[in-house]
C-alpha cells in the first residue's frame, strides 16, 4: 500500500461521522463460529478456473459481480463515448445518433428534429443505451445498452433506423463494447472483454478480448479468434479517456478490422482480418521505438492509415504520421512545442481522415509543469493538410490543475475555452466542417455538447446538441 | 479472540490466508476477527439497512472461504473483503429492490438538538443521495482507510481517478453537511 495524503479537517470529521453512522451494524459476534458458518456454507472453489465448469451459479454470479466491480467506471466512461464510424458518402444532409440520459436519440446533423427512437429504460441499476453508430447505408443503427444483471451486461441492440428493434446481441459482463459496422452494412464488430475480467479484479491480471460479427440475421453470427495471450485495457482509468480503449475500427475495404491490445506488456494497435485468417500488429508497417502507435484511422480507400505515436525519427508521441496500410515510409511530422523542453508534455491523439482523405483532424494535448504545482493541461483540435503539411488549430480549451501530494492532478475546476474529447471528431461530408464533443463545463455529470466548426479554421464554433452522452453521425446519398 | 490487525496484514499475512486456504478455521477466523468489524460499517453503508448488511458480511465471508485461494497477493486481501461486502451488499439490495434510505429513530424533541445527532441526519440524507459506487467508494477510504492506489485496483480505477472522485465526492458531502 502506498502512504495516503494526511486527511484535511473535514475528511477527519466525515471519517468520525461515517464510524459512527455504521455503528449499530457492528455486532459482537464470535469470529472462529463466523468463520465455521462460512466454511459449512459452501464447497471449496479453489483456483479461479475451478469455478467455471460449475455453471451459472452463486460463484459465477460473483464472477459476474467482481468483473462488474472492475469495469464499473468503465461503463461511465462508456456513456461518455462515441464510436469512430464516421461515414463519408457524399451529399445529404447527415444525421446523428445520440444517447442522452440512457436514451437513444436521432437528429439532423444541424441538431434541428431531436427524435427519441428508443428508450434504455435506465434506472439506478441499469445504465441504458451507451453508445451508438449508424451502419454505413444509414438504415440501421447497432447500440449498446446496459441490461441489468451484473454491474455492466452489455448488449448490443441492433435496430432500424426509426429505432425498431431487429434483434438484440446479448453478451456476457464486461467492459462496454466497442462498435464498427462493416463496409456493407451487413454485420457489425463488436469488440468485448467479457470473460476473465474477474481476473482482473481478483489476480491482477488484464482483461481478454472477443470480437463477435454479429449480422443483421443472426445465422450470421461469427466469433473471430484472437490470440489468447492479447489482453484487453478496458479496465484502464476512465478519467483519463474519453472513447473505451477497448476499440475496433473495420477498413473500408473490409478486409481488415483495427484494435488495440496489450500484448507482452505492450499496448498497441493490431489489425484482426476479418475472415479470421489472421493478425498483425501494426507498428510492423513502422520502425518503431517507445510506445509506437497509439491511435489510428483507416483513409476513405484504406489504403493508408494516419497514425499517431512516436517511433523512430520522432521520438516522443507528438507526431502525425501517414503510412500505407501494406507498409512502408512514414510521414512524420511535428507540431508540438514540447520537444525539448521537460517542462512541457505534448502528443497528438485520434487521428481522423476527411472524407477525400485529403486532411486528417487530429487532436492535441499539451501538459505545462512550468508553474509547479499549478499545471494547464490544454487541448487542440487540428486540421492537418497533406499537400502543405501543414496544421490549423480549430480550438482548444485550457483546464487548470493541482499537482497534490500523492503525485495527482486534480482540477481546480477553471476552464477555458474548449476540452475537446478525444475520438469523437467526425467529418461533414463535404470535408468543410467538423463536429466534435466538448465537455461541458460545472457538471461533473458525463454529459458533452456536440459542436461544429468551420474546417478551414474560419469561423467559431456553434452548438449542435447539449446534454449529450456520447453520438456518432452519418451522411446518406 | 485478539488479533492485530497489523500483524494479520503484515508479513504473515501470507502464511495465515496459506493456511485458512488448506482448511485451518482457526486461521480463518484470525482473518474474521480482523476485518469483521470493518466488513459490517462497509456492507451497512452501502446498503443502509442492518438486515441486509448482515447477510451480506455473511455472504462475503462464504465467498472469501470459496475464493481465497485466488487471492494471489495477500496484501490486497483487505481491499479485497472489503470489495466483495460492499459487491454483495449492493447484490443483495438489488435483489430485493430494498430503498436505501436510512431511517433514524426519532427520539422526543429536547430544548436544543444534539448536534452530533444532527450531523449524523444529515449525513443518512447525503448518503442516501450517493448511488452505490459512491458509497462504496466512501466507505473504502473512510471505513476501511484504503488509500487511493488500492481502491483503484478493486474498482478498476487509477490512484487518480479515485483521488478525483474522491475530491468531488467530499465537496458535495461537504456541501451537504454545512448546509447550515
């Protein structure tokens, strides 16, 4: 256990309060006949794997819980999410799909006509819809929705674009899963860490992941599978992303669907085929050093991948990159301030090709310790051009903090401007606006507003939709 | 029975939580002895109701003799029994649909009220407003005095992201308890 920070008068007088509030549940009681109660109570389970054969019982109910207790704040992070299906058909006027409150909501991409399409029925036991993403053709929507039983059981409503149900995917506790339709509209991915994350709690070992193609019909159903020894970061602290980490992004060309995994200790981007023939990682197509890619998207052909990271040439993580997708040279470029300077930590993150795959929005972040222990951690929205390399801040915002004696940030709760949230930006597309999700300011709720600005860097930002949990947007022909 | 809690914890942590896995109920019961008392605050202030906080300290236990022998690092066993009570207490709630709001006696009005007696009114109301990840994340640190980096690791957090609900959690208890 490491040394906790001296408690502060009140924290003093609240531990006083909360003992004595819990008094009357302290009873005297004789340990060796609690101890005798508990041991005739049951059978011995011994090692974790023991218990799995014994079916849907006590123990695998608290299975279930235990991996409910890890990914708890997973699912808050969840409702704060967005899936990266950003579909890039020309023309149209775009709609958007939207969670508020655990519900599901359409709208037009101007945020005019907000149509409730289907109720999460959450309650304080369920969480409802947390995230949702339109399918490429724009007739259905796949939806996650929390559906009770242990603390996150996830399913994955597949439904009509009116929001009428076609059929649920159900799947077992875990993490939130992530989505990505396919290329056709057929089936949509769903990456999941369902099974050992108890492991997680229990033995502290990181999560599995599965990747279920769950089809409009589910005689289309297929589990790919992944390599047993890649873990899943679903886990990780959900303050600290805004998009699960458990992540999956089909290709456009559908061969391929992109996910990031712990494998060896070492957390990077891999890409599954998609007719389950095999994996590779993608820090093969780089030379790459440090912690090599961290976040990725597929050009409209898929022919290319913007990456962003650090590898060989740009050491630290604030380079945008271009790669081809079979491999080859990488396009690196620096935009950051931070390099060479301890003072200041930068990187680029959730890199997002426009709909010609001429420019990529890519966020920034910027940590200042110039002023310790007053730290200003900055967030931008670029717009990166690939013929003139060159970067446009669209926005930013600065949140200030206070380095505390544990070695945590804490905010002070001053904000300014914009705190983009990462791995949510989507193209119009026409390629000349960008909507994006800000939180929102004096709500320690997860609650974002959808905003859109002028690509080209000409205008300020407008609202689209407030109150938002997490959205994903979609152009028809 | 009287047991250090800082001996059960400390270095023979390993060998006692050893030998409660191969059987020894003495052993068991050293590890009872230690941690009941906390494991009863954290079940009753989850739940808020004494029923269900006994049978969920029951029920933690039975789990704890079913499951220790999967508890790799005996250092966490605190953490951990104080997770798995507060995980039942939630469990059993929910299965009964129970309310979680606490009830306190009222007793004859005097002259002046008890100012103890008040804030502790007060602070039944405030926790009765906490959805269970909050209580269990107060009862973790204020009953069972786990720092930040071990409730993270039940709960699935960083030692930040508990520090920083932590922090918002105490400014509206605070809130709550100085309305006056």
């Amino acid at each position: 256990m490491t040394e906790r920070n001296p408690m502060d008068p009140f924290e003093t007088r609240l531990t006083a309060l909360v003992r004595n509030y819990t008094e009357p549940a302290v009873k005297l009681s004789d340990p060796l006949v609690t101890a005798r109660t508990a041991m005739a109570s049951t059978t011995r389970g011994g090692a974790l794997g023991q218990l799995w054969p014994v079916g849907l019982n006590r123990g695998l109910a608290w299975l279930l819980l235990l991996a409910a207790l890890v990914i708890a704040l997973a699912a808050l992070a969840a409702v704060g999410s967005g899936p990266s299906i950003f579909v890039q058909a020309p023309d149209g006027p775009g709609r958007i799909v939207f969670v508020r409150d655990g519900d599901l909501f359409v709208a037009e991409g101007d945020g005019s006509g907000q149509t409730l399409i289907a109720s999460g029925d959450a309650d304080d036991v369920k969480l409802g819809y947390l995230t949702a993403a339109w399918s490429p053709d724009m007739r259905h929507i796949a939806a996650v929705r929390d559906v009770g039983g242990a603390f996150l059981t996830p399913g994955v409503d597949l439904m009509t674009a009116d929001g009428a149900l076609v059929r649920t995917v159900a799947l077992d506790a875990g993490c939130g899963p992530s989505l990505s339709w396919s290329p056709d509209s057929s089936k949509v991915a769903i990456g999941t860490c369902p099974a050992d994350v108890l492991r997680d709690a229990i033995e502290g070992v990181e999560s599995g992941i599965g990747l279920l193609l769950a089809g409009l019909d589910a005689s289309a159903d297929r589990e790919i599978a992944l390599p047993r020894e890649w873990q899943s970061v679903a886990s990780a602290n959900p303050e600290v992303w805004i998009r699960p980490d458990l992540w999956a992004r089909w290709s456009p060309d559908g061969r391929w669907i992109a996910l990031w995994a712990i494998v060896a200790g070492q957390g990077g981007r891999h890409l599954v085929a998609a007719d389950g023939s095999g994996t590779r990682p993608v820090d093969d197509l780089i030379i790459r050093m440090g912690n090599g890619v961290e976040s990725l998207d597929w050009s409209p052909d898929g022919r290319r991948l913007a990456i962003a990271g650090g590898w060989v040439g740009c050491m630290e993580k604030v380079c945008l990159g271009i790669v081809d997708s079979e491999g080859g040279a990488v396009t690196s470029t620096v935009v950051h301030p931070s390099p060479g300077d301890l003072n200041l930590h930068g990187k680029l993150f959730w890199p997002e090709f426009s709909p010609e795959g001429d420019r990529v929005a890519v966020l920034g972040g910027l940590i200042d310790f110039s002023s310790e222990p007053a730290v200003a951690e900055t967030y931008m929205l670029y717009d990166y051009d690939l013929a003139t390399a060159r970067f446009t801040e669209l926005t930013s915002g600065i949140r200030s903090m206070i380095w505390d004696g544990g070695g945590a940030a804490q905010p002070t709760g001053t904000v300014t401007g914009e705190l983009v949230a990462g791995g949510t930006v989507a193209w119009t597309p026409d390629g000349r606006g960008l909507l994006y999700l800000v939180r929102e300011t004096g709500n320690s709720s997860a609650s974002w507003t959808i905003r859109s600005i002028d690509a080209a860097g000409g205008s300020q930002s407008s609202v689209i939709v407030e109150g938002v949990q997490s959205f994903d947007i979609g152009f028809s022909d | 029975m009287i047991v250090s809690s800082a001996v059960v914890e400390g270095e023979i942590a390993g060998a006692v939580i050893e030998r409660a896995v191969a059987g020894d109920e003495m052993a068991f019961a050293r590890i009872v002895a230690v941690h009941h008392e906390d494991m009863a605050r954290i079940a009753y202030f989850v739940s808020g109701d004494l029923d269900v906080a006994a049978d969920a300290e029951q029920a933690a236990w039975a789990i704890t003799w079913r499951r220790l022998g999967t508890l790799r690092d005996p250092a966490r066993l605190k953490a951990w029994l104080m997770s798995v009570t507060a995980n039942e207490a939630r469990q059993i709630m929910r299965s009964q649909r129970r309310r979680t709001v606490r009830e306190l006696a009222v007793d004859v009005p005097t002259s002046s009220p008890d100012p103890d007696r008040s804030a502790l009114i007060d602070l039944a109301n405030a926790v009765a407003d906490l959805d269970h990840r909050d209580r269990t994340l107060i009862g973790l640190r204020y009953i069972a005095e786990l720092d930040s980096e071990a409730i993270g690791r039940e709960l699935g957090l960083s030692a930040s992201g508990v520090r920083v609900r932590l922090h918002r959690l105490l400014g509206r208890l605070q809130k709550d308890l100085d309305h006056d």
